[in-house]
C-alpha cells in the first residue's frame, strides 16, 4: 500500500501501466477506487498514478482539505516518483485541482483534461452548504450517500458501480464531504486561467446537474487558445 507522509497526512497513491505518466484526480466522495476501469484502459500504454484526497479513500484527514493543498499533495508523489512530465486529468474537484497544479507548476505539466469542473466563482457557498446539511441531517448519511451518487451517475448505471461510489461518499460523510465541498464552493479561477499555457481539454456530460455544458463552456472560454 504505497503512501507519503505529507504536511500532516498520510496520502494513499497507486500506480500502474508503463509509458508517459497519467495522473488522475478524482471528485467530491471519491477514491482511486473510481477510476479502476479507466486505469485498466489506459495502462497498456501509459504509466498512470492516481491518489486520494485528504479524507478521502485509503488517505488520513487530520488537515482540512483545499484544493491547494490536493495540488500540493499530487506534487509531492510526482515528486516522489521522480516524474519530470505529467499529463493530469481532473474530475470535478480534481478538475480544480489539476487547473491549480497546472498554473503553479506549468513546466511540471505535458496536458490537461478537466471534465465536469468550473472556474468557480459561482457565489452562493454558505447557503449551499447549509442546504447540504440539513439535507443530511433530515435522510441522514446512508441516505444521503446514496441521493448523491443518483445525481451524479447516469441512469443505468450499473448497481455495483453506483453502490461502490455511494461507500465511497458515505465515508466522508458529514465533516470531510462538508468541508471539502465548501473549499470547492470557494474557488475562483477566472482571472488566471488566461495564463494557462499547456495543452488543455475540456470536457462535460451533456446531463450533468453541478456543472452543466454552459459552465463548462465559460471554462473553455477563459482558456486562452
């Protein structure tokens, strides 16, 4: 079980395949354990890493989760790995996440792919957030779990996978999901993105409810080329 300790947690990565190195960054309530079959698809001709976030999966929450610091825990099993060059590929949270490392460290990174993510600076933080609680406290954590994974996977998604995530949600639940979802309510990329200078795509489900194809289509926009 390969981990680092890094500014007061313990972080879980794996690794896989051989070839130029993919790092995955997956979303709010997730895992590395979301990524098994996009791992096995890609690991024929990349070596990929994927890690979890504080409190999140297999990693220690001791220190509240930002974004910053998801970039910077990312850095630190680059770094570890001895990897020059990373392609990232973000979902939702780890969208931001990506955009955060790419704007920091640019010559650390060969693309982007940022899928279901904003720019942020979509107001509203601290009423969403106290919405999500009460919502939380009226069906409670298991019902909650499982509210959430309906909205977000689509229709006909396989029982297995939808009850996997569901866990996976259900194990942050409430601080960690509360806390991490107010960090992501609390971002703002939109004055910076015109600086990014890496190779980047952008991608969104024409269904998602959090971050519908017009959002998407302003994080295209802000993207300088």
């Amino acid at each position: 079980m390969p981990t680092i300790d890094h500014q007061g947690d313990r972080i879980y990565y794996e690794v896989a395949g051989k070839g130029p190195w993919v790092l995955l960054l997956h979303s709010l309530g997730g895992s590395t354990d979301m990524w098994q079959t996009t791992v096995e698809h890609l690991a024929s001709d990349f070596a990929v890493v994927a890690l979890d976030a504080r409190g999140h999966g297999r990693s220690t929450g001791k220190v509240a989760f930002t974004i910053e610091g998801f970039a910077a825990d990312a850095k630190a099993v680059v770094d570890v790995l001895g990897i020059d060059r990373v392609s990232l590929v973000g979902l939702s949270m780890g969208g931001q996440t990506a955009l955060r490392f790419a704007l920091r460290w640019p010559e650390r990174v060969s693309a982007v792919v940022v899928a279901d993510t904003s720019a942020g600076g979509r107001g509203g933080g601290a009423e969403r957030i106290a919405a999500t609680r009460q919502r939380i406290d009226e069906i409670g954590a298991p019902g909650f779990a499982r509210e959430y994974t309906a909205s977000r996977l689509r229709p006909g998604t396989a029982r297995a996978v939808a009850e996997a995530f569901a866990q996976s949600v259900l194990h942050t639940l409430p601080e960690v999901y509360l806390d991490t979802f107010a960090a992501i309510l609390a971002q703002d990329f939109r004055a910076e993105l015109p600086s990014l200078d890496v190779p980047t795509l952008v991608l969104v489900g024409a269904e998602d409810v959090s971050t519908p194809p017009a959002v998407a289509g302003e994080l295209r926009d802000l993207i300088a080329g």
